[in-house]
C-alpha cells in the first residue's frame, strides 16, 4: 500500500483550535472540522501536499529529502495565494477565512465553517434533474460572489460543483481558492496545478496569458452543464481537437428555457473572445430574459427591481 | 555632520519595482546606495535588495565610529555583493544569476567617495553645475567615447540597456572609484537609476534641485520624470543629498548627526520583496519570508473584517 499523510487526529490541540474530525483530503491540503475557544466550529485547511509524503506519524511536518523541502516551500506560496486572495475578500457567497498561521512546520488556514455539501454532492445525491429555479438561484447568488472576487483583480480558475458549497438554506459559497495559484505555471511537476478536465477552459491549457474573467466564465458554464447533465462538459482540450460537445440548447430543449441553455451555450464557447466578458455581463444575460410566462406577482416584480438595481 | 537627504522609489509603469535605494548615517559617515535589479521573475528584485542590504550592513560593521578606508570599503563591498549574489544563485539552485547595477557613496570628513557598477549614476553639482559624474559602463557610453554617437543621443539609443559590467553576472565586476572630492556646503549629491536619467538631463536635475529646497522640488521632480516615462517608463529612484545646512528655506529639514551616539546608525532601507512574480521564481520561501506572508494575510483579513 502506498504511503499516505497522516491527518492530526480527533481532539488534537492546534493553537487555539481543536480538531474534531477531517472533511477531505485533497491534492494540496486536508480540511478539517474544529472548534475554536467559543466551541464555534471552523473549517480549517492544512497545506499537505499529498505528492509529498511529510508526515508519517505525530503531528510535525518533515520533509525526507532537501528536494523535498524546497518543493513542500515552493508549494507553500500558492497555499498564501489563496490565503491573500480570500483575505481580501469579504462576501456572503464567498468563503470567508478567519485566520491564517504557522504551526507544525506547515500553514493552516481557519475559515467559517459552512453546513451544507458542495454542489457536486448535490448533483450526484439528485435522481431526477435539477429544477430550472434551483439553477437559477444558486448562479446568480455565485455570479455576486465571483464578481466580487474578479473586482479584486483575482480570477478563481477552478470553478467546477466540487469548489461551490450548498449552504442548508440553498445560498451557494464558493470554495477552494488554491488555483488562485496563478503563480504555479512554471514545470515543477511535483507540484503541478490539477486543472480540472471539463470546467478548465482551454486558454488554461495552452495559453495562460489569456486568462481572464471568461476563463471563469467558462467553468461557471460548465458548472451549469453539469447541473443539468450530471456530468461534465467534455473537456477543452479535447474539444480543441475534435469538438463533439453538443449544445445545451439541443439536448435540453423544451425541457429549461431557452435562455438559460442559450447562457450555458454562450460560456462554453471555445474562444474566449466569444464568450461573455465579464461576469456582469453574464449576469446581465440570465437576468433579462424573463423565466417563464407567469404573470408577474408585485412582489416579483419589486424584487426583479431591486435586484437589478443591486447589480447594476 | 549636517544634510538634508532625499529619497524615493517609483514603479514607474511596471508590475514590480526592481530598483532598491538605501541610506544609513552615522554620527561621522554617511552611506548612500541604488540599486537597479535586472532581468526578467523576481531576480533583478532581489539582486538589488540583497545588493542594498548587503551596504548597509558592512558599513554598521565597519563603520566604528568612521570608515578606515571609504575607498576600499566601497570596492570591497561591491565584490561581495557580487559573490554574495552568486551563492545565492547557487544555494536556491537558479539557472541565472540574479544581477544588479550599483551606485554608492560615502561622505565622511567633509569628502565625499563613490564607487558604482553598470549604469545607474551619480552627479555632484556645485552652484548649478557639475563637478563630478560616474561614466557608464554600457555600451552606449562606449559609443560616445569611440565619438560613435553623441552624450545627447545616449538616452534615446535602442542599446541603451546594455551594460558590460554588473553585481552577479558571469564576469567579475568592472568597478570604478570616484577620487576623493571635498565638499562644500550647498553641493548636491544625485544617485539615481537609468529610469530617471533617461528622462531627464542633468542640467535639468540641477535646475530641479540646486536653488531650491529639494524636499519640496525632488518629490516634484520625481512626478514629472514619471510622467514623462508614460505607459512604458522604467523603475526610477533617486537619492538626493544636499550638504551643509540647509539655508534655502525655513523649514526644519536638515539632519543634524551630532545627536547620535557613538556606535547608532539611522538607516533607512526597504525590506518588502514583491514574492508573487507571475512568472514564478523558481526558489523556495525562506523562514523570514513565511513569517512576512503569514503577517500581511493576518494584517489583510483584519483590515477586511466587518
Ligand atoms: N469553510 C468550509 N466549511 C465547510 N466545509 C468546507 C469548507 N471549506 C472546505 N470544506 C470542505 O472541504 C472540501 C475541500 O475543500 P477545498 O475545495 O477548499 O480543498 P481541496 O479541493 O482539498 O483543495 P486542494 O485542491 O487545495 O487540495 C470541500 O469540498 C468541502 O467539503
Ligand atoms: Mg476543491
């Protein structure tokens, strides 16, 4: 069996925390669930590297070889990026992070812990097809939070089900600013960044000076896709060669209203130069056309207002 | 000693700032440096920090309370710069060698010293106009020399960014010393990177700076030379130094170093490295380094709290 990290187990005092039990396990951290002094629940991530085998046993990090070492530091500045990119950024359907320090030989980063399950969890959980309002509602509230991070010069460039969180109450928060890692395009393969087959656009593959706020664009319509299909879009760079995505709008007519499929069409765009170029403009776009045929109660009608005053 | 001294940095158009300026005093002797990192990732930065920083600390070492020789102190210094920046080359295993010009000067006992490497320079003005100057070690200087081009044409010349001697390059650095010059009260130092100079002559620096009260007309100066850098313009940093105390205006800025006690030192250096070149470095955080990141996210996510 392969060597894996060890996760710090239950009950584990870390700083001011404690760690009740590990959510995840991914490429470059585990996410736990903890408490602080208030015994409020946190979410933290443990930059771990799982390319890397640091920690076989205890609780320090330590790295075997010196290669290893300057590989586990040089992956450490993407774990920053993320956490000055999320730093920065104080927005209800964005994570939020509470606190960022040193211990172990590693880094940690506390964010507010959010109950719910991403939305890929949600797609998988689903028997029958995603509701046309559910959609809608989960996109525009994601669409505001994403804005927010693209004001701040940011781009996420790993929007995919997997990073968009559920709260209970339906609102969406987007997660996992680790490939805010725009740093990490050099050829370290050891700590190459994973982008994901399906919600990765094709400039991510092959043109990395043309990322910009449609190469979110692209994987927020992907996301989209996979809502409706329960898998992904096939992926850019396969598409590049030989494109064999069929249109939403052909496979789902009748079925969402044209506007939506048309949006979800729109974003998947191979150039990125056709796609909408801002995530207001695309906000703009599901917004305007009306949803479905129903009067209009007051209510609707006052709300449709307000938000559009919001967004504007 | 008394002077009044002057110092600013500007990003000019660009992403990062590669030019690093440093100054520390003294009770009896006065440091200056610039530094203009070169070449593309984070390497010119840190050349020039490493360069700055490395000044700054021999002369704290060395400076007790007076420089033995300011001469040998300034060459010495430059080649360990220059070796210091190929063991950190070879420490973070990094396919070039960080490089960096250099200008520096020390002014002890009414003398004024320097020593520079590449092409960012130095002037001393006295009334107006100019009494010493460092020559360039680029290959446009050479043309002016082979009487090829003219000084005038050396700022606008497509090779003007190519230097034949620099801190952390593949030949052992070119270094040239300025010969010891008394000074007097009113003469004005100017050190300053090709991004200032390139933009603005230097009978325009000394109308800018020799009959008026520099810490009102430098910062002055700084912003039109900015200015006229536009969308493409350079790093640009100066350091400027009047000598003697300051009688064009009566505001209280000139430093007087009798206050210090034997063996203190005023120094003023910047320490922030911009870490996140896009490009990515290929080197590894050092402990300092994880303690700054950590330090400005904690700083960020206060400064963002609600
Ligand atoms: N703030 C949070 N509250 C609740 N659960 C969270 C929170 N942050 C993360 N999680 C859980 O942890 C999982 C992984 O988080 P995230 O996507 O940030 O890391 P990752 O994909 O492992 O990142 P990396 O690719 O850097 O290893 C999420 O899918 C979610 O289930
Ligand atoms: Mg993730």
């Amino acid at each position: 069996m392969a060597v894996t990290n060890q996760a710090l187990p239950g009950a584990y005092q870390l700083l001011n925390y404690r760690i009740d039990r590990q959510i995840s396990r991914g490429g470059f951290s585990i996410v736990y669930r903890a408490f602080d002094e208030m015994g409020a629940p946190v979410a933290i991530k443990e930059y771990l590297p799982s390319s890397l085998v640091l920690r076989t046993e205890g609780d320090i990090v330590r790295a075997s070889t010196a290669e290893n070492l300057t590989s586990f530091r040089y992956g450490m500045k993407c774990f920053f990026e993320e956490g000055r990119a999320l730093a920065k950024i104080n927005h209800p359907n964005v994570v939020r992070v509470l606190n960022f320090f040193r211990a172990n030989e590693t880094v940690y980063m506390v964010m507010r812990y959010e109950r719910g399950r991403t939305l890929q969890q949600q797609i998988q959980m689903r028997q029958d097809q995603m509701s046309e309002r559910l959609v809608r509602h989960v996109f525009m509230h994601l669409l505001n939070g994403l804005r927010e991070v693209h004001t701040h010069k940011l781009l996420h460039l790993d929007i995919k089900p997997a990073n968009i969180y559920l709260r209970t109450d339906g609102t969406p928060v987007l997660l996992d600013f680790g490939a805010a890692r725009q740093t990490l395009t050099t050829n370290r393969p050891k700590l190459a960044p994973m982008y994901t087959p399906g919600f990765a656009a094709p400039e991510q593959y092959r043109d990395p000076d043309r990322l910009g706020p449609w190469t979110d664009v692209y994987g927020v319509g992907a996301s989209m896709f996979a809502c409706l299909a329960a898998f992904a879009p096939q992926a850019a760079d396969a598409r590049i060669q030989e494109d064999h995505l069929v249109s939403a709008k052909k496979i789902w007519s009748g079925q969402y209203s044209d506007n939506v499929l048309e949006v979800i069409d729109w974003c998947l765009r191979l150039d990125p130069l056709e796609r909408p170029q801002s995530v207001f403009a695309l906000q703009k776009a599901i917004r305007d056309i009306p949803p479905k045929k129903r009067k209009l109660t007051f209510f609707d009608a006052l709300k449709r207002k307000l938000f559009s005053e919001l967004g504007a | 000693m008394r002077f009044t001294i002057f110092q600013e940095s500007r990003k000019g158009s660009r992403k990062v700032n590669q030019d690093r300026i440093a100054y520390t005093y003294s009770r009896d002797t006065l440091l200056l440096v610039v530094a203009d990192g070169m070449g593309g990732h984070a390497g010119g930065e840190i050349a020039a920090q490493i360069a700055a920083r490395l000044f700054i600390e021999r002369f704290q070492q060395e400076a007790k309370p007076v420089l033995k020789s300011p001469l040998k102190f300034l060459q010495d210094s430059m080649l360990r710069a220059h070796a210091a920046l190929g063991s950190y080359a070879n420490q973070f295993s990094m396919l070039e060698t960080p490089r960096t010009t250099c200008v520096a000067c020390v002014v002890q006992a009414g003398h004024a010293y320097w020593a520079h490497v590449g092409d960012s320079r130095l002037y001393l003005y006295r009334q107006g106009g100019i009494i010493g100057q460092t020559k360039d070690h680029s290959k446009v200087q050479y043309l002016v020399d082979q009487g090829i081009i003219g000084a005038d044409e050396v700022a606008m010349h497509p090779d003007r960014n190519k230097i034949f001697s620099c801190l952390g390059g593949l030949v052992d650095p070119v270094i040239d010393l300025g010969k010891r010059t008394p000074l007097r009260n009113g003469d004005v130092i100017v050190m300053c990177s090709d991004g200032l100079w390139s933009v603005l002559s230097k009978e325009e620096m000394s109308t800018w700076l020799t009959s008026t009260p520099i810490l009102k007309t430098a910062p002055q100066m700084m912003a039109e030379a900015e200015k006229r850098g536009g969308s493409e313009g350079d790093n640009l940093s100066a350091i400027v130094v009047r000598w003697g105390p300051e009688t064009l205006t009566d505001e209280p800025s000139t430093t007087i170093t009798e206050t210090l006690g034997l063996g203190q030192f005023e120094t003023q250096i910047d320490r922030t490295l911009t870490l996140t070149d896009r490009k990515g470095a290929q080197r590894d955080l050092s402990d300092d380094e994880i303690e700054h990141a950590i330090a400005e996210i904690q700083a960020t996510i206060q400064r963002y709290r609600r």
